[in-house]
C-alpha cells in the first residue's frame, strides 16, 4: 500500500518517527535530530476524507483501536487501513498516541487524484535536497 503521511507540525513528526522506530526495531535506531531536514508545506486537495476523532467513544470502534495499536502486531492495523483504501477514501485523518503528537493525515496513493497533493515551494525543496547532497560528497 502506498501512501503518503503528513504531520501538522514537524517536532510532532520528528516525536513520531522515533516512537515507530522504537515500536518496529525495538528501540529508536537513528536520531533525527543528527539527520538534515527541510520543512515544508505541502497542499492537499480530497473529495473523499475519513477521521477517526470519535473512534473511541463507540464500544465496538475501542475494540478495533485495541486491535490497530497492538505493539506486537500490525496485522490489524494494516487489514483496517486496506479496507477503508478499498473503499476508495483518499484520506484518513487520526490523532498520535505520541504524546506530544499532532494530528496526521495519510493519503491513500492508490485513490487520490493527480495533483492531489503538491509540495508548495517545490523549487526551494528540490534546491535545499541538492545542496545537502553535495555537502555529503
């Protein structure tokens, strides 16, 4: 499944890679703070948006968050993010249980439309990406 995921902030996704590297490999593998990065602000144009806010205040929506947040097995979680893929959203909005996480937004590639989601100072990102290229040569 391709997809693409956003945060609203970018200490709230630096917060998040290193709680799912931590989750998938153990422990936190890389420290981002050692790695460049270019914050940048990306549009997003959906038709077809699903959140997931009220998904805990239902008894049988707790039940599949118990499921989808196991540490031991993603196979849930997976299983739910391709059924709502088949069903042809674009995108699923959902709070981190990071603390200190934002809010995050996944773009299923397979539904959004062309353009649907564009970098908006895509001329300095491409520029600042290849001149931390050059500085690692």
């Amino acid at each position: 499944m391709r997809a693409v995921y956003l945060s609203a902030t970018d200490s709230g996704a630096g917060r998040e890679t290193t709680e799912r590297k931590k989750r998938l490999g153990g422990e936190a593998l890389i420290n981002t703070a050692k790695y460049p990065r270019i914050v940048y602000a990306v549009a997003v144009s959906l038709d077809r948006v699903l959140r997931l806010d009220g998904l805990f205040s239902a008894k049988q929506g707790r039940g599949i968050c118990k499921l989808c947040l196991d540490e031991d097995d993603l196979a849930a979680s997976m299983e739910v993010a391709a059924k709502i893929e088949q069903a042809g959203v674009q995108g699923l909005v959902f709070s981190s249980i990071v603390r200190g996480g934002d809010d995050y937004l996944v773009v299923f590639r397979k539904n959004d439309a062309s353009g649907a989601v564009r970098i908006e100072n895509e001329d300095e990102f491409i520029a600042e990406t290849k001149r931390i290229a050059e500085k690692r040569r």
